[in-house]
C-alpha cells in the first residue's frame, strides 16, 4: 500500500433517493458523513411532512359504495344528477387512478371523447369544465387524454366524498 492510500476510506450513503459518496481521511470523511446526516436529513423529513401523498388503501376505502369496477371497466355507483360536472368528471378520473393502482385498468388517463360520454353532456361544456380543473391544478392534461393530479385525490379524500356521501344520504 503506498503512503498516500494508507489511512484512506471511502463510505458510500443511500438515503431516500439520495446516494452520496465520501472520500478521504478518516477524519475528513467522519466529518463529511455526519454533516451530511446533520444537515440533510432533517430537512428531507421536514420536506417529507409537506409532501402530497396517496394512501391508496385508504383511497380504495373512501371509495367504497361511489366508485366500483366491473369486467368492462370503472364504474361511477352516484346518479349523475346527484352530481356536479366538475363532481362526475373528478369521481371518473378518480376511478381510472385506483383502478389503474389496482391493476384493474390499463390506464389512468381518459379521453376527452370518453369523458364526455360519461358526463352525458356537449363537448363544449366537457372541454369547458375540464379547462377549469386542469386551471385549477386538479386534473393533469397529458398529451391528449386526462388523468387526475395527487393534489385533486387528497382534496376529494377531504372535502368531496364527504360532500358526495352526505348527498347520498339526503
């Protein structure tokens, strides 16, 4: 071993998405690994905390008696006249996410085309309302077909089913 190898180390972390790599002294290296926990760590649990994330078994739960699949695909189980647009168009979006999550569909996206025949309205009025929820951050346009944005999931898991489930029951 030469001089300049001898008392050399090399730690490699892997944090989350994270990989980092330290070299050095012994000395150099127990340093750079210990800010790194110090410094790195606390901020990504801090940022963890503000991250919109999907619980998809809760998801599947707060679905239950709305939404259902059948062998010929998702199924919305609320009379539309019960609904919204925005409100029938959200609850199909959110049907191909956990339906695609499940493995059930083979996609999360829908159509224009697709969503206007389940809205029952013109495509004017489809195109119209989706303009709004994709304006609104709720719905993602990708390419030509829609699918539902994380932050749209979270606030139906809120504020929507409940809303959706008390006119049920009225």
């Amino acid at each position: 071993m030469s001089k300049e190898g001898k008392g050399r180390v090399t730690v490699q972390v892997k944090f989350g998405g994270v990989e980092q790599t330290f070299e050095g002294s012994v000395e150099n290296v127990w340093l750079s690994v210990n800010r790194f926990f110090g410094e790195f760590v606390p901020s990504f649990d801090v940022a963890k905390k503000l991250m919109l994330n999907v619980d998809l078994q809760r998801l599947v739960e707060d679905c239950r008696g709305v939404v259902a699949f059948s062998p010929e695909g998702a199924n919305v189980l609320v009379s539309r006249d019960r609904l919204t647009d925005n409100e029938t168009l959200m609850l199909w979006l959110l049907a191909g996410y956990v339906g695609f999550r499940l493995g059930l569909l083979k996609s999360d996206c829908f159509f224009k085309d697709e969503l206007q025949v389940k809205l029952g309205k013109s495509a004017k009025i489809v195109s119209t309302r989706l303009g709004e929820l994709v304006k609104d951050g709720l719905v993602l346009k990708v390419d030509e077909n829609y699918r539902i944005s994380t932050l749209c999931i979270v606030q139906m898991q809120k504020d929507v089913l409940p809303r959706i489930r008390a006119k049920l029951q009225s």
